[in-house]
C-alpha cells in the first residue's frame, strides 16, 4: 500500500511538470479560446483574436494573462488527471502480468473509465483554478469599467472567496467536471489504445522506438485530441460561459444551469456555437496534449524505467 501511493505521488508530480511546460508554451492558445467562446467583442477568426488581444493588452497582460492559474491548474488538475491515469494503467498492466497473460491485454472500455476517473478527479479539485484561469483570460476583453483586475491567481482565488462566497470557488463544477471527464477519457484512452495499434503496423521501429518512440506518441496524441476536441467542446462552451457571467441589476444571471446554458446557446446563437473556438482549442489542447505526454513518459523513463502510457 505504502509503495503503491509512493508510485502515485512519484507520476503525479512528474505530471504536474510536464503540464506546467505544456501550458507555458500554449497558454496564449487557452486565452484566444476563452475569449472566443464568451460573450464581448466580436473576433472574425483566431488570428483576429490573438491579434486584438496582442494590440489592446500587448504578450504578458494579454496573451499571457492568467498564466499563473495555469500552473495552479497543473498542480491541481493535471497532475491528477495524468497521473492517476498512468497509475491505474500501470497497476492494470501489473495486474495482467501476474496472471501471465500480456500486459497490454486491457480492454478499451477500461482505458476510457481511467481516463475518465483520473478527469473527474483532477476536475474537481482543480476547477477553483480553471475559474481563476477563465476569470483571468477574459478580463481583458472587458470594459474598464466592469473589469475585474485580478493581480494574480492568489488574488483571484481570495477575492472571489471574499467577495461572492467559497462555494462559488465551484462555479460550473458540474459541467467543468463532466468535460474532464469526457476529454481526458478521449485524449488518454484513444491514445494509449492508438499508441498499441500503431506500434503493431511496425511503421514506428521495434516497439515503436524509432527516435526513441517520439513519433509514435506524437500521432497518437494528436488523434486523440482530434477526437477529445471534437466530443468535449460543446461543454467547453458552456463552461466558460457559466464561469464568466455576471449577475445583472436586477439579480438575474442569463445562465440557470448547464442545461439551460447549452439549450439557451443553442436557440439564440444556434448549434454550431457549440463549438465555437474550436479551431484555438484543438491547437491548443494538441500541442498541450503531445508535449505534456511525451515529457510525462519521457521523465518517467528517466526516473522509474518503465513507460507512462
């Protein structure tokens, strides 16, 4: 028992680090997405949107505003959601060599329920950090005047204890959770099942090693996140909206529940708004998804000679 929690505190700091390089090269992407998905300024496409962001609050206090809440994200969030993730895969793998049979012999339905366990997890204790992170891309897209000017994420974390409540640290937890859960199922268990069926072809070297198995992890990812994008954007939507809305005069939010926010989205703005940015959040969440795993199982290696996937 002893060792086995050791294991999983071990994979999920190594997942917290390879997160927190992810997110410092693609946050300016999670920006660009949040602001797309929110109600505000109109932006023809993502590169409008980067543009505009870049000329109104210039790299640090636009593209790269709530960097702070990403890191927290990582610690809170990603370091469960991979971590645990690997963990539960390893254990299964352990479990199958045990009983003498192959160790990659795990049913996909089983890699889809790690996903979305490790997910669930990680969502909910990090989904204060993912409000920090919504709350802090789209300031900037605000009026002067309704602003919120969080100085970073201790602050926003504080003030939004402080001035409407601890619980609502939580906001949209509900559909915050249900889109981790979706996504890291897709982005993790397609790509651990994709990796194996890739590696069978033989096109990726001797057990998919060829340049040390980068390749290999590179295409599995990068379907994977197709199919997580596709599947998880809809709740992405709905998240950023719940999480960003304002009560008006009269005490009134325009979003009651998750339910409401995507039918409401639906009927006034119409399906398709569903998956709005998701052009900033595939290319975000595919270069995130690529780098993270491959440090993840690349330090992995370094620090316990096994595979993290």
């Amino acid at each position: 028992m002893v060792a086995a929690a050791g294991t999983l505190i071990i994979k999920m700091v190594i997942a917290a680090f390879s997160g927190m390089g992810a997110a410092t090269i693609c946050h300016p992407l999670d920006v660009v997405r949040v602001q797309m998905q929110t109600e505000g300024a109109v932006y023809k496409n993502t590169l409008d949107c980067a543009k505009q962001i870049l000329e109104r609050d210039g790299l640090t206090r636009g593209l790269y505003a709530g960097i702070s809440a990403a890191y927290l994200r990582q610690w809170l969030y990603g370091s469960c959601r991979i971590g645990i993730y690997a963990f539960l895969l390893e254990q299964a793998q352990m479990k199958n060599l045990a009983a003498g049979i192959d160790k990659n012999q795990i049913a996909f339905t089983k890699k889809l329920l790690m996903g979305m366990t490790s997910g669930g997890i990680g969502s909910f204790i990090g989904t204060p950090s993912e409000l920090a992170l919504v709350r802090m891309s789209n300031d900037s897209k605000l009026s002067e005047t309704q602003r919120r000017n969080y100085k970073n994420v201790g602050n926003c974390v504080t003030r939004i204890a402080n001035e409407e409540g601890f619980t609502k640290l939580w906001t949209g937890g509900r559909v915050t959770v249900l889109r981790a859960m979706v996504l890291s199922a897709c982005a993790l268990g397609f790509t651990s099942e994709i990796k194996l069926k890739l590696t069978s072809t033989g096109l990726f070297g001797e057990n998919g090693q060829l340049y040390q198995g980068i390749p290999l992890l590179f295409m599995a990812t990068l379907v994977s996140s197709f199919i997580a994008n596709i599947v998880s954007n809809p709740f992405d939507v709905v998240k950023s909206r719940i999480q960003n809305q304002k009560t008006d005069k009269d005490g009134n939010k325009p979003y009651h529940s998750m339910i409401h926010a995507f039918l409401k989205i639906m009927s006034e703005e119409g399906i398709l708004k569903w998956w709005a940015g998701f052009v900033p959040a595939f290319l975000k969440l595919a270069p995130y998804t690529i780098i993270s795993l491959i440090l993840a199982e690349k330090i992995t290696m370094a620090v316990t000679g096994k595979a993290a996937f």
